[in-house]
C-alpha cells in the first residue's frame, strides 16, 4: 500500500516537473512572439501606406478634409520625394509639447507618434523658420529616412518635396542637412527680428552643415522648414533637414514610395497575422508535441 502511494507521487510529481518545464519553455517564447507582435503593431501605425488615404489630392483635398475633422489639429502635409516621409503634420495646443510622441495624426494613442510642428510655431507654416518633429524608427518610416541625407550623394539625389498647408501646394527644396543638440537654442529657435538676424541664422546652418547644397537663395521673405529627429551618438543627438518654402510646385523625380528594408511592417501574413507569428506558433506546437509524446514514451517504459 504504501509502495503504491509512494508511485503515485512519484507520478504527480513527474507531471508537474513537466508542466512546469513546458511552462519554463513556452514563457520566453509566448514573451517573444508578443514582442514581435507589439513591434508589428507600432510600424503598422506608422507605416506610409496607412496614410495615402487621407493625402490631399487635387482639386479638393477632400480626404484631408476628413482627416482634420478627425482631428483638428492636423495642420498640413509633409512629403519628401524619394523617401518613406508623406505623412500629415499636426500642432498640439501651448502648454501640451509632447503630445504627438505618443499621439498619431487621428488623435489616437500610438508609440510611433505622428509628425508635428512646435507649438511656438505659426500653424500655417508663416514663420521664417518652422520647426517640424518626428521619430527616428527602424524601417525608415515616419522620420527613419532623415538619417540618409547625411550621405552626400544621398543628399544631392533628393533634393524636392513638396508641403500642403492651407489648402495651397508648396515646393519644398532642401538645402541642408546638420548635427545638432536638442537643446542648442542658436539652431532650434523661432523668433528673429529683421533681415540681419535671417542672414546670421542662414550663415549658421552653413557653418553647421555636413552636407550644403549651393545657389538656393534665403531671402528676406523667404520660409524655411526644419524637419529634426534624433540621431545616434548621445541622448540628445539630433538630424536635422532643412528645406526653403517656395512658390514653385516641384515634380517628383521617383516613381513611386520605395520599401526600404525588409521590416515587419511591410510584411504580409494570412488573416492579417504576419507570417513570423505563424512560425512562431507553429514552433510552439511542435515544442509540446514533443514534450508530450516524450512523457508518454517514459511512462511506457515504466
């Protein structure tokens, strides 16, 4: 009888080791499958192609009309021919800074945020300088393309855009492209008081400058637009592209948006699951497949 008992335990005692190991083996997996998941989600959100629809088209812009009665706060269209960045601008109200990091152009809570402009900025782009934020994510989407223009080749081969704000279509032509402290307030700064200020603040960009591109003049009253997000090196570590506003629509060279890289958020899947979730799922199966025919063998062997 007490031998028995004794088996018994020894039994339960083996089943629980093994749900345990199973538990042991699957956690990390189910951990990175979420992970993965998560990552999926968060370039879904930023991914180009989830705004085409709300781009302005011609002659009514009438889809991003639809977006700003989303989202009032939605004040323009970026785009930068050549690269992954054609996306909506917002501007959130003075005192709310750090709204859009967290907030997409919807007004809806996402991690890859949305591209914005300072709240010290003018929201129709009238101010000498506007200063436009966005992140810098893997795949080269939302900001992820800024980092290219360091590249001086990079730089000479993309050098339009385009900015829709206040129902009107305006060039965008960039001429620089710089390093800067996120708090160096010589380049991130707003206010400027007469023709001398515009043209010291000129000259300093050129001094900044890893890549300059010549014969696009800055005058008087001309605007121009500061397109920041962070850079590798140290905390504070910004790239910064800087465009003129001009009155001159200019054609878009490329002939379409490329897909840099191989990310998970241009990856297809069935029942929109990405295949990697799929696998993982598999994977899983056929680790507790043989978990369980390897217990029932050793209970066989018993």
């Amino acid at each position: 009888m007490g031998e028995g008992v004794a088996r018994k335990v020894v039994r339960a005692l083996r089943k629980l080791i093994s749900y345990a190991l199973i538990a042991v083996l699957c956690l990390p997996l189910a951990m990175g499958c979420y992970a993965l998941w998560d990552s999926h989600v968060v370039y879904e959100r930023a991914n180009v192609e989830q705004w085409q629809p709300y781009k302005p088209t011609e002659p009514e812009p009438l889809s991003f009309w639809e977006l700003q009665r989303l989202n009032p706060e939605v004040c323009a269209w970026l785009s930068v021919y050549g690269t992954n960045i054609d996306y909506p601008v917002c501007q959130a109200a003075p005192g709310d800074e750090e709204k859009y990091l967290t907030t997409d152009a919807k007004g809806e809570y996402s991690l890859s945020g949305a591209l914005f402009i300072d709240t010290a900025n003018a929201a129709d782009f009238s101010d000498f300088s506007t200063i436009v934020y966005g992140h810098h994510m893997e795949n080269e989407v939302m900001f992820g393309a800024i980092t290219n223009f360091a590249d001086k080749e990079f730089f000479d081969e993309h050098r339009y855009g385009n900015l829709f704000v206040n129902d009107t279509n305006y060039g965008l032509e960039f001429f620089c492209f710089l390093d800067a402290d996120a708090y160096d307030r010589d380049v991130y700064r707003h206010t400027f008081v007469g023709k001398g200020e515009r043209e010291g603040y000129v000259s300093l960009l050129r001094e900044r400058a890893r890549c300059w591109r010549d014969g696009v003049e800055i005058g008087d009253n001309d605007r121009i637009v500061l397109l920041s997000t962070c850079a590798a090196g140290y905390t504070n570590a910004r790239e910064i592209l800087v465009g003129k506003v001009c009155n001159e629509r200019f054609k878009n060279p490329f002939s379409r948006i490329p897909n840099f890289g191989t990310g998970v958020d241009v990856q297809e899947g069935w029942l929109g699951i990405p295949f990697w979730c799929w696998l993982a799922l598999l994977a899983l199966l056929v680790l507790v497949t043989i978990i369980v025919r390897a217990r029932k063998a050793t209970r066989t062997h018993e």
